[in-house]
C-alpha cells in the first residue's frame, strides 16, 4: 500500500517549469550570477534555496491566485521508495527540478512530465557514527550551479554531479564523519560553495567551509567557535570570544555549528550564516559545565 510519505508532489514546482522551459540555454542546469540577478523579477525559475541572492523564497508567478486555488489538482507524482520523505526545497532550472531526499540521494526530474531524468547515491556510510547516521536521513537540498549540482551528505562529504547526467565529478571532505553529518543544503557564489555541518549537540565544533566550486579544492574554513587554547587560537576574533567561555574544558563542547541557512548578499560581498548553541545533551561531555555569553553562538554570522 503506498502512503503520502512516498510521492513527491511539487505543484509550484511545476507552474515554475512551465515557464522555465521554453527559453532553455544549452547547458543543464546553468546557473549563474548575473541570471540570478536578470530573472529575479520573472520567477520563471528557481534557482537557488530561497530563489533570490536576498532569500526571499517568493515567487511572482500569478497563476495560482485565490480565484482559482480551490480547483488545483494533482498533476503527476514521483515515487521516491522512502518512507522518511523529503524536506528540501527543489531547485528549478529550465524545466528541470533537482531534489535531494533521505540519504543525501539527488533526483533530476522533468518538471511538466514527472519523469525521472536521473537519480544519484552517493551511497552514505552509516556505520561511521550514529549523529551521521541520523543526519543521512535528512537532507535539507541541492545547490545548483554552471552545470553541477551539489549535495552534503550524511558522512560529512560535498559532492558535485553533472546536471545533465547525474555522474559524479568530485568530492570532498566537509567534517569528520565519525562524528557529525551534514543536513543543510550548500549554497553557491563567487565561484564558491559553501557548506556547514550539524553536531553542537554532540561537542563538535563548528566551522563553514568554502570549496572551489570547479574542482571541489577547499579553499577556506571559518571557524565559528574557539578550539582548544593550548593550541592557540586561528583568528584574532577567536581569542577575543575565548574570553566570554567560562568553565573548565569548555571549549571541549564545540558548538557553533553552521547546519543550515547560508545565504550571500552580493552587495557587501558577505556569506550571512546563522550558529547553533553551545551545549551537549547527552554522552560524557554533558557533564561539562559551560557558563558566559558563548559569543559567536546562536548568533547570525557574516
């Protein structure tokens, strides 16, 4: 018997495509700066999570208005033989809607037809660690990019896949995966995608992590939260909020994390990125007692 949790119904997906699809470019999934800027006025794609470089997550599309929103219907559905269903925000390009789903899998498909174009696994580890292993059976979405669509996995990898055959082109490492996994979904610009990783509540410390887009070379990470003092401190503004954690072992916990919500404001030429706590729930490094303002913790970022 098959139940709500195994279709995929994208109904705004679909009135999104429609448009999409009559002026498509040669290569698949092309996306860029300039086009996010030329069409954020038309709405006939989707191009990144949020559709706009501002985040707005709104379309301008008319067609579904309160005149006729009673009679929609169910126009196609695609079995996706999960039962854990699917949290992301489908990107849009031309037609095409690219999707990811529990186990971090990335699923290209024709937006007016339904069809499944194709399918990628990354095939996720999930005997690495249990956060991982739970994190894999979330993935919060791909980015799409100049023909590539990415996707963070469970096990702490980005992955790039061509858009128009789903064959992998490279991987790289985010995290360590014996102790954490990754949820969010990347966020491209400037010829970069950037990425985080979730664990606060597992005392790993976190960081965003900028990768050539191209050749999947990492090229900066960012720490959000100082690490261990006897090693020194990465950055000048570490030391400073080292100083607003108080108790022994504290940076033990980690936190900071950067699970979700990267976005990039073109005209300060900022990657804008929220932190999660500082705090461990469970396991030996619960009893770690943590007290101060934890700066640079459950706070935005850029």
């Amino acid at each position: 018997m098959r139940t709500g949790a195994h279709r995929v119904c994208l109904a705004i997906a679909i009135i999104i495509a429609i448009h999409s699809s009559a002026d498509s470019p040669m290569k698949a999934g092309y996306v860029s700066e300039p086009r996010v800027f030329s069409e954020a006025a038309e709405g006939n794609n989707w191009l990144l999570n949020g559709r706009t470089f501002d985040a707005q997550h709104f379309s301008p599309l008319k067609e579904i208005n309160n005149q006729n929103i009673g009679s929609l219907g169910l126009a196609w559905y695609l079995d996706i033989n999960s039962a854990m269903g699917i949290v992301a925000e489908p990107i849009v390009v031309d037609g095409v809607i690219y999707v990811s789903a529990p186990l971090s899998k990335i699923y290209a498909v024709d937006a007016v037809s339904g069809k499944l174009l194709w399918k990628f696994d990354p095939k996720v580890r999930l005997n690495l660690a249990i956060n991982g292993s739970y994190s894999a059976r979330t993935n919060g979405g791909v980015a799409v990019w100049d023909g590539k669509a990415y996707v963070g996995t469970g096990d702490c990898r980005l992955v790039a896949v061509d858009a128009a055959s789903g064959k992998e082109v490279w991987e790289s490492p985010v995290c360590d995966a014996t102790q954490t996994g990754i949820t969010g979904a990347p966020h491209v610009a400037k010829g970069k995608v950037f990425i985080g990783y979730n664990g606060s509540d597992d005392g790993v410390r976190g960081s965003l992590v900028a990768f050539d887009a191209e050749t999947g070379k990492e090229v900066w990470r960012f720490w959000t939260v100082p690490g261990d003092p006897g090693k020194g401190f990465e950055t000048k503004a570490l030391e400073m909020a080292a100083k607003t954690w108080s108790g022994k072992d504290s940076w033990k916990i980690g936190g900071g994390d950067v699970w979700n919500a990267i976005t990039y404001d073109p005209t300060t030429d900022f990657v804008i990125f929220g932190t999660a706590g500082a705090g461990v729930d469970y396991g030996e490094l619960s009893s770690i007692k943590v007290s101060g303002d934890n700066k640079r913790t459950s706070a935005p970022l850029g």
